[in-house]
C-alpha cells in the first residue's frame, strides 16, 4: 500500500503510448480500480502536474501484477478523473462567486451608497437614441443632440446630465449624459404645471384634503380645507415647489394623485419623452424605487413646450415674488400667502425661470432660462454639488460659443 502523501511512478515517456481506451477494461464496476478508495491522493508525474484527485483508489498502482504500460493506463484515467473533476468544482467555486456577489451587491443597494447606486443606475438606465423624429408626438421640437464647436474649452461639471440650448438660434452649446435617467426631484412639477393647465381652468376652485395639507418637506404653507383657484395653487407649486400645492393641485383635478400620474406619463409619451416616466406629482424619492426618472434631454423638451404653450406658465417662474390676499367668502377661503421663487439664479441678470429642485437621491437641480444679449439660454443641471456655480459657468461658455460661431 502506499502513503495518501503522494508518489512518483515511472510514467514519464509511457503514458505517450498509453491508450485510456484500454484502461477502462481494469475498472470494476463504480469506477474505481479494485475497488479501494483513499481519502484524498496527490499525484505528482512530474513538475508541470502537481494535482489532488479525492476518492481514487491508489493501492492497485503499485500492485506487483501490473506492469509498467498498465500502470501508465490507469494513470492515464486519473488524469481524466481529476480533469473531471477539476471543472465540477470551478463550477461550484463559479456558482458560489455569483452567490457572493449578489448578497453583496443587495447590501450595498440597501445601505444606498451612492457611488454604487449611481453606476448601477447609469449601467441599466442609459437609453441609446438616434436623430428624434417630431412625427407622430404632440410637440413639433426637440433640442439638437450635438453641440457646436466653440473655441473655448466646456466647463467640467459634477452634473449627472446636463444640456445647455439657445432657444433664440435652437442650437445646442454644451451637452453631457443628455438621455441619462436619473431622479430629477422638484424639476418633475414642470409636467405636475402642464398637466393642471391642460386639464383645468385658472379659476377652479380646489379644497385642500388633510393629506395635501399634510405633504412635506417643501411646502406652500396650506391648512386643511382651505379653497384656492388652481392659478394660486401654480404660483405655490413653481415659485416654492410646494408638496402641498402639487397633491392639492392632483386630487382636485383627477380626484386623486393617481390619476393625475397617468396623466401625466400619458402627456410624456405625447411629448416623445422617452426617458421619462412618473409615479407621483410632487418629486419627493420613493424608498427602493428607480422608476421615476427624467433626463436633461427630456426636461429641457418639457420646458420649451411648457415655455411656448403657456404663455401663464412663463408669467409664474420669472416672478420674484407673489403676494395671496386672505380671502373668506363662499368660494374661497385661505389666509394670505407671501410666496418668494425659491431659484437660486433668481437674481442673476436675464432671469426668466424656471425650476430648481433637490432630493437625497437626485441631489441638487435646476432648469433655468437666463436671456444674455438677445439670447434665451436654457440651461439643465442634473444631480450636482452645485447648481447655481455649474449653470453659470454653462451660460458662460454657451454664449461664447455663440460668438465663435457669429451667432451672437
């Protein structure tokens, strides 16, 4: 019998005229040569072979009836064997890899790390696009998807996406990540303003529900049961993104925010915004949710037809500042509302809009509209450190593009 620590047999040059084919004839039934097992065996033929085959019976190598060529044939099988048996276990080593990995992967996206969630985000949300058509969808316009060239090197921003688009010239100056779906906050109440002006006049009075009252963080200031127009629930919703003014705005026009939803992604696919969709009208985050989204290619689509439709809408998100008077009587019935716009380019030269937004998943953001010499520079910034510092060097260099190309 032989030690399990291993052996070196003459085999070197042997097995070279050794057929396994021949071998098989030795094996008993169960596939093990004389039917005695070892716990574990390293077989060591030469430098280039140091492997461990478990379970193959050693002792009949060294059986003095076998000749050398037999003993180069059963070798020959062992080597098959731990061939055989090498890939099962890869395989297992495989399998339990895959394991290993997605448990890890879970807790990372249940602790929310951010750099993880946004690559994980990035990887399955990026939507390839080609040249968009205008048939078939309500709107007649979308931004060009490339910049021109300026002689001026682009600002380098910490935005998630972004777009820069003179409206005057309808040309695109700056562009990164433009179809990337990433949360976009209170920039969604763009489509929550549309939707309310489509679907109802200024004039309606709408009641304000316990749970409007009650939706927060960001909030226009409502008490239960009080009764504004959907004009005074508008300045609350753009010039403060009131959480409060977007669910009341919801339910008294659909009977319920969600349906107000609907309306709202079915206005999106009209639109042709194909990196978009909603599952509320206030932009707060959804816990363990990534199926709201938006783009900076689809927000500044939303913005021009918003911008261009309704004159009113233009009208709410240049103004500074709006005053509500009190108001008791058979209609309405609120106290008085002091509201200021909440941008933080409200008091940069040229403001004319539009949304700023923020939430712990989409971080800071902001649409704005800036007119610098003639021009209606329209500028999206998507999940940044810091929008106001981004959307300025953006107008910068966007007007410097204009001049490099004489469109100024």
């Amino acid at each position: 019998m032989v030690s399990p620590g291993g052996f070196e047999p003459p085999t070197r040059g042997l097995r070279d005229r050794c057929s396994a084919t021949e071998l098989r004839a030795h094996f008993c039934q169960g596939g093990t040569p004389g039917g005695i097992r070892t716990p574990d065996l390293v077989v060591r033929t030469d430098p280039l072979y140091p492997l461990s085959y478990r379970g193959v019976c050693t002792a009949i190598l060294l059986e003095s009836k076998f000749g050398c060529k037999e003993r180069a044939l059963l070798l020959e099988s062992l080597f098959e064997g731990m061939e055989i048996e090498s890939k099962r276990r890869n395989k297992k080593k495989l399998i339990f890899f895959g394991i290993f990995l997605i448990i890890i992967s879970a807790a990372l996206f249940l602790v929310k790390g951010e750099p993880f969630r946004e690559k994980l985000f990035s990887a399955f949300s990026q939507s390839p696009q080609s040249k968009k058509s205008t048939k078939g969808f309500e709107n007649n316009w979308f931004p060009k998807e490339k910049p021109l060239n300026s002689n001026s090197p682009p600002p380098v921003l910490y935005s998630r996406s972004a777009i820069s688009i003179d409206l005057t010239t309808n040309e695109t100056l700056y562009t990164k990540n433009i179809h990337l779906r990433v949360p976009v906050a209170s920039t969604l109440k763009i489509m929550t303003a549309i939707v309310a002006l489509e679907n109802s006049s200024l004039d309606k009075i709408i009641t304000v529900s316990d749970y409007a009252a009650r939706t927060e963080p960001d909030i226009m200031g409502l008490y239960p049961n009080e009764k504004l127009t959907v004009k005074d629930l508008l300045y609350g919703l753009l010039l403060v993104s009131g959480n409060d003014a977007a669910v009341a705005l919801a339910q008294g026009i659909s009977g319920n925010e969600k349906e107000f939803v609907l309306l709202m992604n079915s206005k999106a696919q009209s639109l042709g915004l194909n990196d978009t969709n909603f599952i509320n009208s206030t932009g707060l985050d959804v816990d363990f949710s990534f199926d709201q989204y938006s783009s900076a290619y689809d927000l500044a689509t939303l913005s021009q037809y918003a911008l261009n439709k309704f004159p009113i809408f233009g009208e709410i998100v240049k103004t500074k500042n709006y005053f509500i008077a009190a108001k008791f009587d058979e209609d309405q019935n609120h106290k008085y509302f002091y509201l200021n716009n909440a941008s933080p380019m409200v008091n940069y030269p040229g403001f004319k809009g539009i949304k700023p937004g923020f939430t712990p998943d989409s971080k800071l953001s902001l649409v704005s509209l800036i007119e610098k010499e003639g021009h209606d520079l329209l500028t999206v910034v998507l999940g940044t450190p810091d929008r106001r510092g981004e959307t300025e060097a953006l107008i910068d260099y966007s007007y410097q593009s204009l001049k490099y190309n004489n469109l100024n």
